[in-house]
C-alpha cells in the first residue's frame, strides 16, 4: 500500500513540475542541487595510490574497523574542517 502511494505521489508531482515548467519556461526546475554539502570529519586512505577520502557529518567512522571501500587499506583520520564562512 506504501509503495502505490509513493508511486501515486510521484506521478503527481512530475505532472505538476511539468506544468509548473510550461507556465514559467524561464525557471530551471530540477530535483538535483549544485551547492556543495559540508561535511566537518574528513578520512583519508592510507594508500599514497588510492588516496580516496571520506567525509561525514559526525566522527562516525571507526579506523579500527572499516577500511577504504575502494582498495581495502586502513583509513586516517584527517581532520575536522569548519565550514565555510559565508559573506
């Protein structure tokens, strides 16, 4: 029943963007955003090749027990990075 509801509620509002879109063509209606997420804890990969890093908004990742998801090296915790100041 959930799922014929979620469904339902899609169709809807794909029907009204589409007619939000032919009344206003000068606005850019998406479902994607183009500003970057902060995210404050930053880990790298250990691996000097690899060197994927991963960010989260809490310190939720644990070195002793997940390793990078790409090469399976140990990870590093980098540091905590403040957002950025908006002017």
């Amino acid at each position: 029943m959930i799922v014929r509801f979620k469904r339902q509620l899609l169709l809807l509002l794909r029907a009204e963007v589409g007619a939000c879109a032919q009344r206003c063509p000068e606005l850019s209606i998406t479902t994607r955003h183009t500003y970057e997420i902060h995210r404050a804890f930053q880990w790298r990969c250990a691996n000097e090749a690899c060197g994927l890093t991963y960010g989260r908004h809490s310190k939720s990742i644990d070195i002793k027990r997940h390793v990078c998801g790409k090469c399976r090296t140990a990870l590093e915790f980098v540091g905590r990075r403040d957002a950025p100041q908006e002017l």
